[in-house]
C-alpha cells in the first residue's frame, strides 16, 4: 500500500513574511501559477499542500499534548508553553496555540478550488497515464474543499465566531473581512459536506484507486465531520438552552454514517494502525524518534535525551476514570483506593482493569520493553521531575511505538500516524445525542433506529467491558462522558469536550498524582498527591482573538468574552 506524501515543499519564505495570516503567495515564487496547473505532478502537490495543515497532536503546543491542559496530564516542564492555560497566564497578547495558521490552508484551498477549475489536461490525453490521472482529478475539487470545511471547524471550535473567506482575499480584503457567526460556519460545513458526500464526488475507499493511497479524504470523512460540526453545535456552549432539535439532528448525521456500513470497531489499537477498519481519517507522517526521546521512562532513552523535562504523564485524575475489567469504579482516596469489586486487589490495583488503561498509562507494574516499569520511591523509573521522573507517578503509553530504540549501533526509528477521526467517535457522538434529545437510553424509533445505550455499549464490549445498563438520563450521560474520556484519552479529546460541555470549573482545578512506596519486597501503600492547583475561568471556553489579528483588521473585533 503507497501511502500519501504531505510534502511541504512548495511554503517557502514569502509565506513567512506575509502581511496578513489570510494573505500569501502559495507558489513561493518557484513556478508560476500557469506552470503549476500545466503539469498533473504538480497540480497534485498544490492539494498536497492543502493537506499538510491537517491538524495534529504528537506535542504541538511547546512539545506539550494538548492534553497537558487538562485534567487528564501534566507536562513535566513547569516553564513549558502548555502550561499557560493552566496557571491563567494566557491571553489575547500570549496565545499558545497556533491555530490561526489554518486561515494559510484556507488561502491554499481556495486557490485550489478556483484553480482547478480551469484546469485542462487533454493535451496529454494520449499518455498512457492520462486515465489515471483524470481518475485522481475528478476528487481533487472535493478533497479541498473538505479540508477547508474541516480548517472552518478547528478555528470555530476554538474561536466561536471567526472569519470564513471563501475565495482568495487581497491584502485589503484581508484586512477588513468580518465574522461570520458560529452557527452560520457550522451550516455551511454541513452544506459542503453533503454536496462532496452525493453522487460519487468522493470515494468511500482509495484502495483500487490508482495508487491505493492511504490519508485522503473520503465520503466517510465528510459524513464524519457534518457528525463532529453538528455535536458541537448541539453541545452547551453552543447551545445554552439545550435545544433538543439541535441534538436530533446530530444523532441523525451521526446514524447516516453507521448506516454507510464502511467501518466497523476494531478491538486492537488504533493508533499507528493504517489498515484498522476503524479509521476514517489519519495524518501521515515520517518515520520519527522524538515523540518516544520525549516520553519513554528515561531509562529507555539510552541516555540521549537532553530536555528531561519535556514529556507528557497522565495524572490520577485519568487513572480514576478507568473501571475495572468488570466494571466496577476505582478511585485512590486520600485513605487508599476504594472500590467495590470484590476481585479488586489494592496491592495490585492497575491489574485487571479497563483494557484501554494498558494501551494509555504506564503504571507500577507495567510492563514495558522486556522490564517492568518501576515508580515507587526508590524504584527504577523514580526520580526527580528534572532527572526524568514521573511527577504523577504515570508515564504515557497511548501513541508510543514501544519497538523505537536509541541505541546509537542499532537504533530503531517509527512512523507516528495521527488519527484524526474513529468509527468509535461515531457511535459515542450518537449515544450522547440520544440521550440529550430523548432522556431514555433505551429510546427508538422508525427515524431512529439505534438506542443510545446500543451505541455506548457497541464502544465497551469492543473495549473488553461489560455493558452499561443504568436507566436514568443524568446517570448514561456521567457513563458516557466516562466513556469518551476513556476511549480517547491523547487523541485531542478532552480539552474540547470540558468546554462543549461546559465542565471546566469542576474539572480544571486540583490535579493529582500518586505515590507509592514499598515495604519489604512485595508491599506497596498508594498515596493521592495533589500535584497542582490550576486556574479555571469562564473566559476559558473560547480562545481570545490574537491581538495581532485585531491590530490588522478591526472588523474581526468584538473579542471573545472576557479576553
């Protein structure tokens, strides 16, 4: 199978100096734009490029996950960029996410759209690549445009209002464009998806496809995010008086894509996983050592690691959120772990729990390349914060390739492919909205035809864990939001999901750890440790507006509230 390429090439040094975010010269001066969409080759690296904005999270905000900024992790640089939006020191003047350079990959689609339009190929239409090539061409339109409803969607998730160009802007144009209001991107992200998902626009699969190429956009993408857009529309912060048409019609964008039959759950790990049935969308990328110098327990880092401090470790409050294999709640209080399983052992309490906490958290007791990991005090992999110890006590498993290997005579280098959308999100997206739109978990009928606990349980019993049976609507919503944050802990989940559901003040204050000492050789006692005590305000739902834009462009105020 060829894998898609996002090269990169063609962003050269104007994009960099360029006045207005909205505004650049996406050839860089090295052709021409009639040279460009002379030639196939490279009118398919101008969509490339379109592609290579495609957001990700492997440690984009200062090497920190996203995740670092809330409650599900800690950075172990206390300095670190990250850290901002926990200690309240970010601000329309210090913004630590890069967001608004998706308005470069809006520019590059729309010069795409409006170029490919023009294009004509049938001078070569005697090559005998020609036919594939009008295979491919067919799409590309598509595909762009997508991506660019998809960049829609990250900023007004972030942002809320944003500005939407829609054709390549002047710098004047630029400068002066309003915002268009939440509501309104979000109907024209679902226009576009239902337009590029009908009458044969889009592939359901590019296998067969010339090439077989993995990472491009499907039909199944584009059902996806008219799913994503319409949850968020109908979750709380959008939606304040939880308007029930708005949840209804996200559960029936979320039913069209089940109905599709084009994925299924797969019980094995997703990530890094090209060929799992359960992928709908995924980033490509090289082959890379840094995500594993940056989080492997330091031991394994052979001694290369010069940032000790620069990985990202799951926190107690994550732990606690994992059931144990028969579905039982563990919580480690401040007078030890209680929980209600009689199998439940306190001195071994990682063991037979959820299986998705082995695939997400080192532990005390994990194994880990041939070894256990060890973070009692005292222990192999105890040690101070700056030396490259754990400060909750938890190391980070989700999205490590365990086979990476710094030994400098036989070192081992890995491809980290980002998930961007699973089935699984699919399914959780319709439990949620079929609670929230009828009360019951158990509800169907002749439009809706699957019950939200039907959908939540299809993600457990994948999962390895029993089905969840309680009845009452504010009792399913707790497990399924459980469920969410288990099932995509370090996929870029739970920062959104505290603020479309309005929880941050509840969730983003104390973060803790856990300390462990051992007696003899085979006695532990388990200790919760408040590790932090974070900042939350209201304010923090959206993101400010870079003042920088504002300086630009007035027309983009007013600012998001409270910034």
């Amino acid at each position: 199978m060829k894998n898609i390429k996002l090269f990169t090439a063609l962003l050269g040094a104007t994009v960099l100096v360029s006045c207005n975010y909205l505004d650049f010269d996406e050839t860089s001066g090295l052709y021409t734009h009639d040279d460009i969409y002379k030639y196939f080759g490279e009118t398919k690296q101008m969509l490339t490029n379109v592609y290579s904005y495609m957001p990700q999270d492997l440690g984009t905000i200062g090497g920190a996950m996203r995740d670092c900024a809330s409650d599900d992790a800690e950075y172990g640089n206390t300095g670190g960029t990250v850290q901002i939006f926990n200690n309240g020191n970010w601000s329309a003047l210090t913004t630590a996410d890069t967001a608004w350079d998706l308005y470069y990959g809006i520019r590059a689609a729309n010069e795409f759209i409006a170029s490919i339009a023009e294009v004509d190929f049938s001078r070569y239409e005697n090559d005998t690549s020609y036919q594939n090539w009008m295979r491919q061409l067919r799409y590309f339109p598509y595909e762009a445009r997508i991506l660019r409803a998809y960049y829609f969607f990250e900023l007004a998730k972030r942002y809320g209002d944003i500005a939407m160009p829609l054709k390549m802007l002047t710098t004047d144009e630029a400068n002066s464009i309003g915002k268009t209001a939440f509501d309104d991107v979000i109907e024209f992200i679902v226009s576009e998806c239902d337009e590029c998902a009908g009458d044969g626009n889009l592939p359901d699969t590019y296998i067969g496809e010339p090439n077989n190429e993995t990472g491009r956009i499907t039909r199944g993408f584009a059902l996806a995010l008219k799913s994503k857009a319409l949850l968020y529309a109908a979750s709380e912060l959008h939606n304040p008086t939880m308007d029930v048409e708005r949840w209804k019609r996200s559960a029936k964008a979320a039913l069209d894509l089940i109905e599709t039959n084009l994925y299924q759950l797969d019980p094995q790990d997703k990530c890094n996983n090209v060929t799992s049935k359960e992928n709908v969308l995924i980033r490509m990328n090289n082959d890379s050592q840094t995500f594993e110098l940056n989080n492997f327990p330091i031991r394994f880092t052979e001694g290369t690691r010069t940032n000790t401090a620069s990985a990202t470790f799951p926190t107690q409050n994550l732990v606690d959120a994992f059931q144990t294999i028969n579905g039982y709640p563990v919580t480690l209080a401040d007078n030890g772990w209680v929980c209600e399983d009689p199998e439940f052992n306190p001195q071994r309490p990682y063991a037979n729990r959820d299986p998705r906490f082995a695939r997400t958290v080192l532990a005390n007791g994990s194994s880990f390349k041939g070894s256990t990991i060890e973070t009692f005090i005292g222990g192999n992999d105890y040690a101070a914060v700056s030396a490259g110890g754990s400060p909750t006590g938890y190391f980070l498993r989700k999205y490590i390739q365990e086979s990476t290997d710094f030994d400098p005579d036989l070192p081992v280098t890995n491809k980290h492919h980002w998930v961007i959308y699973r089935y699984a999100e699919t399914l959780l997206t319709y439990a949620e909205s079929m609670i929230e739109a009828f009360g019951n978990p158990d509800y169907t009928d002749a439009t809706y035809k699957y019950s939200a606990a039907w959908a939540l349980n299809q993600v457990r019993t994948n999962a390895g864990m029993p089905e969840v049976t309680v009845t009452g609507k504010e009792a399913f919503i707790e497990a399924l939001r459980n469920e969410w944050r288990v099932e995509f802990a370090f996929e870029d989940h739970r920062f959104w999901d505290i603020r479309r559901w309005k929880i941050g003040d509840a969730t983003q204050r104390d973060i803790y750890g856990v300390s462990i000492t051992r007696s003899g050789t085979d006695e532990y006692t388990f200790q919760r440790a408040l590790y932090e005590t974070r900042t939350w305000n209201e304010r923090m739902y959206l993101y400010p507006i870079p003042q920088s834009e504002l300086f630009k462009n007035t027309n983009l105020n007013p600012q998001n509230t409270g910034w």
